[in-house]
C-alpha cells in the first residue's frame, strides 16, 4: 500500500483497510472556505481510487462543529473565497469547493459520516454526499443558504432530494430551518443518532462489518450503486453483466464462495 496523501487542514488515518479523514480547522468551525480542507478531501479521495486495497471512507471534524460550511465572516467582507465579479466567483466555485461533490461522487468505496457537531450549509451537504451518515446527539443539520440570500452552490440541493424526497428537501431548503439530530433520523438524513462518546465507535463498528467483505466486489459494487442513479435499466444490466463477470473471475469471489460452503456445512 502506498503511503497516506500529505494532507493540510485534515488528519488522515489509516486502520487495517478504514481511512478516517478528519476535518481538523476547529479554529473556524472545519469550514470549507478559506482553509485546504476541500484540497484535501479531493487529495484523500484520489489516492483511495489509486489505493485498491482501502475499502471504507470515515468522514467526521475535530472540535465541535462537523462543518459550518462557508465562512460567513468573508461573505461579509466580500474576500477571499467570495471576493470579485460574477466570472471570478463562478470560476472559483468550479475550481474550489465544487470539486468536493464531484470527487465524492467518484469515490469508489463506501462512505460513512461520522456527524459529531453542527452540519450547516455545504458542512449538511458534504454529510449528504456520503453514502451514510451516523450522528452524535450534539449534531444539527441545516440547508441555510437561503438565509444569506444564496443558492447551494456546492450542488446540495442535487443530493438532499435524492435521499429525502424532493418535498422534504424542498422545505429544508426554502426554509433554511436547522434540525436536529433526532429529526434528521426520523426523515431518513441519518440511519442512527448516538452519544458523543459513541459515535466513532458506531461508525467504526459499521465500517469494519462493510471492510470484511470482499474489496474488488465492494468497490464494483459502489460503482453499481452510483450507475444506478443515472443510468436506463437495459444499459445498467449490461454494467451489471461485465461487472459480474469480473467478479466470478476475481480469486476472492472463490474463496468466498468456499468459506460459505464451509459454514453451511457445520
């Protein structure tokens, strides 16, 4: 395996074949302006896909917040991140914060946030981008742009309807109200809420039932996952036919199949 990314403004951890990517700008609530942690969730993503061994993502924040999404103290002052004409932003939202969404969406391998604080604008979103969410009972979810008279730029309002439905997303998003960790689990945003001191815990538990399985057929299987989303039923079953037949022919689809066989024995 090769040696974790050199990361800035998140730590990086490696057990067995789990990455733990925490968000570590506690200073500024693990905001995604203004600090490197989109350049490094871009830099971790990349080296997983690179990585065929890694079979998990945990995505979680140092201190207090999950993340607060846009630092609102530039907004006000029109700087870094948000400063310039209409051309200038949009270039930087390109070539910025909106290359979260998209490496996210290519990841090949399951990811599970680890909600431990407030998850507020593009901070709900990137926690909408993964696959499952587990949050702490000092969580808070909010799609708060509209609030600052802007838009989700980061692609949110792309994700939150697709796992919510577009009704409920619509009156998280028009609304800007923030909810808490027990309202995001009885709307489907997260599949459990847990005590603080619990929550790597669960997820790591979760993680760890999801990284005993096979990786190669894991991973075909994420891609499957995300296939399914855009692709006509015809077409995805012609995926699916390529990608089986990849996996009958992977040596750990036999040792599987030879493990099963012995316990079915016992």
């Amino acid at each position: 395996m090769t040696a974790l990314p050199k990361l800035i403004d998140c730590n990086i951890t490696l057990n067995s074949n789990i990455v733990t990517l925490t968000f570590n700008r506690h200073d500024v609530r693990n905001a995604l302006t203004g600090t490197a942690i989109a350049d490094d969730i871009v830099n971790t993503v990349e080296w997983i896909n690179r990585t065929p061994d890694i079979a998990v993502l945990i995505i979680t924040g140092a201190g207090s917040a999950f993340s607060s999404g846009g630092n609102i103290k530039d907004m006000a002052e029109r700087s870094g991140d948000f400063a310039g004409d209409v051309q200038t932003l949009e270039r930087r939202y390109r070539e910025g914060i909106q290359r979260i969404p998209l490496a996210l969406h290519k990841l090949e391998v399951p990811v599970i946030a680890a909600v431990n604080g407030p998850a507020i604008g593009a901070g709900f979103d990137i926690a909408n981008m993964c696959d499952m969410r587990i949050a702490s009972t000092k969580a808070k979810f909010g799609e708060t742009f509209v609030n600052l008279g802007i838009i989700p730029g980061d692609g949110g309002a792309w994700f939150m309807q697709r796992l919510i439905g577009y009704q409920k997303a619509a009156e998280l998003t028009f609304t800007g109200r923030v909810i808490d960790a027990q309202e995001a689990k009885k709307i489907g945003v997260v599949l459990d809420v847990v005590e603080p001191e619990m929550l790597l815990v669960s997820v790591n538990k979760l993680a760890s039932e999801i990284a005993a399985k096979p990786v190669a057929s894991l991973r075909l299987t994420k891609r499957l996952m995300k296939l399914a989303q855009r692709t006509e039923l015809p077409d995805f079953l012609d995926i699916c036919a390529v990608f089986q037949g990849m996996c009958h022919n992977n040596p750990e689809h036999l040792s599987a199949v030879n493990t099963m066989i012995e316990k079915l024995a016992k």
